[in-house]
C-alpha cells in the first residue's frame, strides 16, 4: 500500500531543491511566458527573437528548464510580451517570521 503525502503547494521544496522559492516563482514565470507564446502561435525562433533570447534558452524554457534564465530576464521577456510587470513590497504578516515571494497574474 502507498501511502499518500499531501503537498506543501511547492513541489521543489516538497524535493527539498534547495532554491525552492526561487524555482516556483521562475515556473510561474516561465509558465506565462508559453502561454503567451503558444497563443501567438510563434515558432521558437520567431519567440526568440522577440525575447531577446537564443532559440535554444526558448526551447529549454519551453519544456520546463529554466535555470539558465533569471527572474529579471523572465520579467523582461513578459514585458516584451506586451505585459504590464508589477513589483509590489509590503510587510509580512505578524504570524510569519519572513516575506514570501509569490506570482499572481492579474
């Protein structure tokens, strides 16, 4: 018998990767990025070249691996998008010791 575990809503910390915030929030990112793409129904280099970004980074993004991307350059590829990026900073709540970083699409 197996026995089911619930998830913590990060599958990399649930992996214990050890930049698990980070690599959530990339997905997220990256996830938008393809949907947009997709939507346009642009080739991978037709992607590239309005991402500023080498085909090959487009297909590794595209199929999940993402590493090689920053955070920046992902917001940035939004923008290219035609897509308002807002950075909102503002206090934790009392019953947390740290800030979360966290993605909503608006």
């Amino acid at each position: 018998m197996f026995e089911i575990e619930e998830g913590s809503g990060n599958v990399y910390a649930d992996l214990n990767t050890a930049d698990a915030g980070e690599m959530l929030v990339k997905a997220h990112l990256a996830s938008k990025i393809c949907s947009i793409l997709k939507a346009r129904h642009l080739t991978q280099m037709q992607a590239a070249a309005v991402l500023g970004l080498p085909q090959p980074k487009v297909s590794d993004m595209m199929r999940g691996k993402f590493r090689g991307i920053s955070e920046t350059k992902m917001i940035d590829c939004l923008a290219r998008l035609g897509r308002d990026v807002q950075i909102v900073v503002k206090a934790a709540p009392r019953s947390r010791r740290e800030g979360r970083v966290e993605v909503i699409f608006a």
